[in-house]
C-alpha cells in the first residue's frame, strides 16, 4: 500500500494565509501607535512589538509604514462611510418636500457620534486619527479626500436639496467649518472640561448628540439662505 506524501509549503505565507484575526491585532496596534503619535513619532517594530508579530511580517503584508497607516485608515472608513450615506438617504427619502438643513446635518451626524458614543477604546482611536489627519497639511488634505469626498459630496447634494438656489462658495465653506467642529468633538481633547471646570465633558456625546446638528445647522442657514434669496431675486 503506498501513501502520497502531504506536500508542505516552504517560505514566506500568502498574503490570503494571514488570520483575520492576526490582521486586525496588527492594525489594532498601529491604531493605538498613531492615534497618540501621529504617523511620524510611530516605528514599525513599537507596531509589530505591540502586535506580538514579526517586524517582517508587517513589512509583508503592508509593504512600508505608509501602507500600514492606510490600511488603517480606511479600514473603519469603509464602516462609517456607508452608514452615514445610508442615514443621509433615509432621511432623504422620508423627509420629501420637508426636507431641512437640521434634517440633513443630523443625518449625516448621527452614525459617527453614535459609534464615539459606544466608548470604544479603537473607535475613540480611529476619531484621534481622523483629527490628526485632518490637520496635516503635507498629506492630510489628499488622505481626507481619497477616504471621505464620496460620502460628502453625498452631503452637499443633500444640502442643495434642502437650500435651493445655494452659494456653491457658502455652501462648501459652511461644510468646511463643519468638518472643523466634528474633528474638535471627535479628538476628545478634554478642554472644553477644564473650561468649564467640568460643567460639560468631551466625552458626552449624548449632550453632543443634542446640539451640533443645530448649531452647524444655523451657520448654514445665516451664511447660505440669504445668498440663495439673492440669486432667486436676480433671476
């Protein structure tokens, strides 16, 4: 009787062999490293020594540092981008004719401060994250773009909805302070405690819930409703 002998695989893995779970420890690593350190105070090896992997096995799989940090990046981007475009949809939809900038702004809102809310310690990193980025002006610009544009371009098609006849110029620079309000909220920096010596908490997303859609709200509304009036009233 003979038997075929198994044959066994030598060298490096697949790139398909690494175990979901291995992966998201590796990305959870460098999510906490980046999230504190930002992309250039983080090594690969503090990455791979937090992750209990190989220095080599990072380099494989991510090929340079730059690789790990976007595969972090878009990782949850991929989550909140989705829900958010579907929020934005179903109010949308259920809205009609009554569509409201407040309406929108919530919706757009509401999946991302849900999930600060949670608590989450790699959710609360990934918001840490997004602040940096949002920040930086030698790559943060073209990251923010190449993960988010699609979902707030969503928005803005929204918003027109919601304010026929808009500014196009006051329309993106009320975007614009809103995505420096949210980016504020999410990095949790703790100032707004000491400010008010503990009357209101970074962490309180609940109290946040309540009062961002309608205070970027009215910015929108004091910046774009009287342009639109005016480009309704030239035509």
């Amino acid at each position: 009787m003979s038997t075929k002998r198994r044959k066994v695989r030598r060298g490096r893995p697949l790139k398909t062999d690494a175990a979901p779970d291995m992966r998201e420890r590796i990305l959870d690593a460098a999510e906490d490293h980046f999230s504190r350190h930002g992309f250039w105070g983080v090594t690969v090896r503090e990455v791979a020594q937090e992750a209990k992997v190989d220095t080599a096995l990072l380099h494989y799989y991510f090929n340079t540092k730059r690789g790990l940090f976007d595969a972090v990046f878009e990782r949850r981007a991929e989550i909140i981008n989705e829900e958010r475009i579907e929020s934005i949809d179903a109010y949308v939809k259920s809205a009609g004719s009554a569509i409201t900038v407040e309406g929108v702004i919530d919706a757009f809102l509401q999946p991302i401060l849900q999930r600060a809310a949670t608590g989450d310690q790699r959710w609360h990193n990934y918001f840490a994250l997004i602040a940096q980025v949002n920040n930086t002006p030698a790559w943060g610009g073209e990251t923010m773009g190449r993960t988010f544009d699609n979902v707030i371009h969503h928005l803005i098609d929204a918003l027109r909805k919601a304010l026929p006849d808009v500014s196009e110029e006051e329309l993106y620079w009320s975007y614009h302070f809103l995505s420096g309000a949210l980016t504020l909220t999410l990095s949790q920096t703790g100032r707004i405690d000491r400010l008010s010596e503990g009357l209101c908490k970074s962490s309180d997303f609940e109290a946040i819930g309540r009062r961002m859609a309608p205070f970027i709200a009215s910015g929108f509304e004091r910046l774009c409703k009287p342009q639109a009036a005016k480009r309704k009233k030239a035509t």
